[in-house]
C-alpha cells in the first residue's frame, strides 16, 4: 500500500517536474502538451484552471501579433500578464513538488523499516521482483497515457493553424497620419487671407459714403466754400462754439469759410445766406449758427433765422423759448422785434421757429417771409436762414433760390454719395449757379497745406494764407523735381 503511495507520488513528481521544465525552458509555452502530461495527478484539476487562463492570454497576445508589433503597449501588457501568470504557476508546482516531496520521504521511511524487517525473510526475492514488476508497469502504463495524450494534442493543434503568413513587419510612424497641422495652419492662413481679401472687395464695392473733399469733386463740378473739423466732445444740440475758444481750429475753420464767402461774391458782402442739407444730422444748424457768429466776430451785423419750422432745433442751442417766432411772425400775431433774442456775441441776433404750424411750406415760401426779409436787410447786413434738408422737404428750395448764397452742408460718414446729385439737380434744372458745398466733420490729424489742421477745397482758386508748399509738404517727386530744375 505504501509502495504504491510512494509510486503515485513519483508520479506527480515527475509530472511537476516535466511542467516545471517546460514553463522556465524560455520557448513558446504548450499548455496542451503541458496538460496533457497532467492527466491521471492530482494536481491536473488545480493546473487545469491556471494553463487555461494561461492559454487565454497566449492566444491573445498571438492574435494581437497578427496586426501589431511587439513595441506595441497592448502587447506588452499582456507579456506581463502572462510573465505573472508563469511565476503564479511556478509557485504553485514548488509548494506542491515541496508537500508531495515530505510526503513520498515520509512514506518511503515507513518502507524502509518494513523492508529491514522483510529483509530477513527468505521470500525476499520473490517480493522484490513484485516490487520490479509494479514499478515496470506504472511505468509502461505512464507511457501509454503520455502517447494518447500527445496523438489528441496533435490532432487538436492541427485545427489552429493559421495560414497567414508575415511578409514584412510594419513600420511605426513616428508623428500622426491625420490631422496634419502644418496642413490645417496653411489652410487657415490661406483661407484667412482670402477671405480679408474678399471683404475688402465687397466693403469697397459697397462703400457710399462721402469721406473727403476729393470725393465730392470726383462727382460734381460745384464749388467747395470750405470744411468744418469733427469737433472733439460730443454734444446733444447744435450750438454756438467759435464764441468759446476764438483761436481753435474750429473758429479758424468758419473764418476760412467767411473769407471765401467774401472772395466768391467778388468782395460784396452777402446779404441773404441760406443753409442746407439733404437729410437731418448733416450738421447745416451747426454750420448756420457757427457761421452766423464768426460773421458777426467781424463787425457786422448778422441774424440767424431758424425757418425749419416742423423740426426746430435753435431755440435748443441756445437755451431759449419757442413760444414765439416765425410762425407767429409770418402770421402777424408777432413782430420780428418781440421775437428777437440776442447772443453773447456782440450784433449777432436770431429769430425761433415759434410753435409748430400746421402748413409750413405755405408760411416759408409765402410773401410774408419775403417782406420778412426785405424788413431784416434794413436792419442787419447779413442774414443766415436754417432751412429744413432739401432730401426730405422742399420748403428749402425756394429760400435756396432767393437767397444771396445758397449753401449746402455735407457731413463725412453721413452723407451718401448719390445726395450730390441733388446738388447737380439744384444748380442745372434750379439754376442755382451760386451754389456751394461746406463738407462738415472732417477729422482732424496733421497740419494740412494751408496751415490749419484740416484741408479746404476752395473751388474758385482763391488762395488762403500762404499756398506755397514748404519742402516738408512736398512730396519726394516734387523735390526732385525742383532739384532738377535749379540744375
């Protein structure tokens, strides 16, 4: 009984043994083969478990070796995992070699003491060749299991083999197939670029706005009396500013605008000024109010008349009442003198639009307002009319063509282009031949040609102050050209 204890122990030595060699012989692991060796131990159900979650992962890691090469971090993860499971394995097969090992001494000293005992027997012979013969056939049926074993083994590994084979090994490229950035920063750019370039297109194609003096000209041949600079601070209403500072570039700006007032009536001075645009928030109460005052600055005397009498803006300007003025002037019920309001500029007076009639046009182009007129030129030497814009209303025209000096005010970012036709309409089917043009809003940002911070385009040849360009104002051509000449 012992005997065979110590035989069946040999047994799973020898089994754990094989396994152990084959695990730690660094090949390529056959858990078939390995379990196959395993058949009829004890220890084949413990093992069974561990080399089929061993196989697990080697046929993993082979078919991930199919796609990917070894560098590749899945594959390296499971060559952890199945180093981890080898050793796992390996501790397992020493504790039982180690168990199995004190149990086959334990057994085989108990045999020895029979066998010392048996020794003296004479039938010693005949027990020892039974012993043999036991061992022999252990042996031989040991054998047999192990030939079946490997026959399943090799017809089961026959079924898994792939006919796929690796030509060549792939190549890992180094930076990422898609997306490319140098290719996404160049489309940008290049889209960026076009599509600057399409909208500047597209803004010059759709831009109408009037913005210098040079664009006037380009579409009408009408004298222009002068600019009026973007004043610096905001306002709310028109009011009177040159009496403020004399000596800015506002106040020098209608001085410029006075003198070529004087220039363009060959020396006579105008009697009736009539002001003008083509829709509100062109600046002409402004340019009326501020033209009215830097006349009067001279020494003459001026009346500003505020003949825009559905909306009416000077009595705001200058911080007065609007119960009375040319509403109730021009229907008898007031006289200009109880409708008269002064100044703080000495001789420059103006007359309220009075409260709102319900026909306007009728009170500004009747005869009254042209008695008006004639009463006022008794009195004052200069008369400047606010009219209602010509764009909107017609009661404009008439006083435009009445007047000494008609004059029409543009505003820079405001003004349209198309509204210089009505200047062209006024002058050939009006036959306003007298007609100029003051471009109001003109930003100030260097010394101009003519010494004033804001260029004027005097349309009659008229110079203003020096003319001649000083050799920083000329232009490179200029100079070479005059150093050309003095040669």
């Amino acid at each position: 009984m012992r005997k065979k204890k110590v035989s069946e122990l040999d047994y799973e030595l020898l089994a754990l043994e094989q396994t152990k060699v084959r695990l730690t012989s660094g090949g390529e692991i056959n858990t078939y083969e390995i379990q196959a060796s395993m058949v009829g131990t004890k220890a084949s159900q413990m093992m069974g478990s561990i080399l089929s979650n061993l196989q697990r992962i080697i046929d993993e890691r082979r078919v991930l070796l199919n796609n990917l090469t070894t560098d590749n971090i899945k594959v390296k993860q499971l060559e952890k995992q199945l180093e981890t499971q080898i050793n796992l394995t390996l501790d397992f097969i020493n504790i039982t070699i180690d168990r199995m090992s004190k149990q086959r001494d334990e057994y085989q000293s108990q045999i020895s003491e029979i066998q010392k005992w048996i020794f003296s027997d004479k039938s010693y012979d005949e027990l020892e060749y039974a012993r043999l013969q036991r061992l022999y056939n252990i042996n031989q049926n040991y054998y047999n299991q192990l030939i079946d074993k490997k026959a399943e083994y090799l017809i089961s590994q026959a079924g898994y083999i792939s006919h796929n084979r690796i030509l060549e090994r792939a190549s890992v490229p180094t930076a990422p197939i898609s997306p490319i950035s140098a290719n996404i920063y160049s489309m940008f750019i290049a889209f960026g670029f076009v599509l600057g370039f399409l909208l500047l297109i597209i803004r010059y194609l759709l831009y109408n706005e009037i913005n210098s003096v040079d664009t006037i000209k380009n579409y009408t041949s009408t004298p222009i009396l002068g600019i009026v600079p973007q004043y610096d601070e905001q306002i709310e209403v028109s009011q009177l500013l040159v009496g403020k500072d004399p000596h800015s570039v506002l106040s020098e700006s209608f001085r410029a605008i006075r003198s070529n007032l004087r220039f363009m009536t060959q020396g006579a001075d105008a009697k009736v000024i009539t002001v003008s645009s083509t829709i509100p928030g062109e600046g002409k109460t402004f340019v009326a109010i501020n033209l009215g005052g830097i006349i009067a600055t001279s020494g003459q005397k001026v009346v500003l008349i505020d003949l825009d009498l559905r909306k009416p803006r000077i009595h705001l300007g200058f911080s007065v009442d609007n119960n009375k003025g040319m509403s109730t002037i021009l229907i008898g019920k007031n006289t200009f003198e109880e409708s008269l309001h002064h100044t703080e500029i000495e001789n420059f007076d103006f007359l309220t639009a009075g409260p709102i009639p319900p026909n306007p046009a009728e009170l500004a182009n009747g005869e009254a307002m042209q008695k008006l007129l004639d009463q006022l030129s008794d009195v004052y030497d200069v008369i400047v009319i606010d009219t209602p814009p010509v764009g909107v209303v017609s009661d404009a025209v008439l006083n435009l063509h009445r007047s000494n000096y008609p004059i029409y005010v543009m505003k820079v970012g405001v003004s349209k282009r198309q509204y210089i036709e009505n200047i062209n309409q006024l002058r050939a089917e009006k036959n306003m031949s007298n007609l100029s043009i003051i471009l109001n809003g003109v930003e100030v940002k260097t010394k101009s040609k003519y010494g004033y911070g804001y260029g004027y385009g005097y349309g009659y040849g008229y110079g203003y102050g020096n003319t001649e360009k000083s050799s920083k104002q000329k232009t490179l051509k200029e100079r070479i050209s005059d150093k050309m000449k003095k040669k």
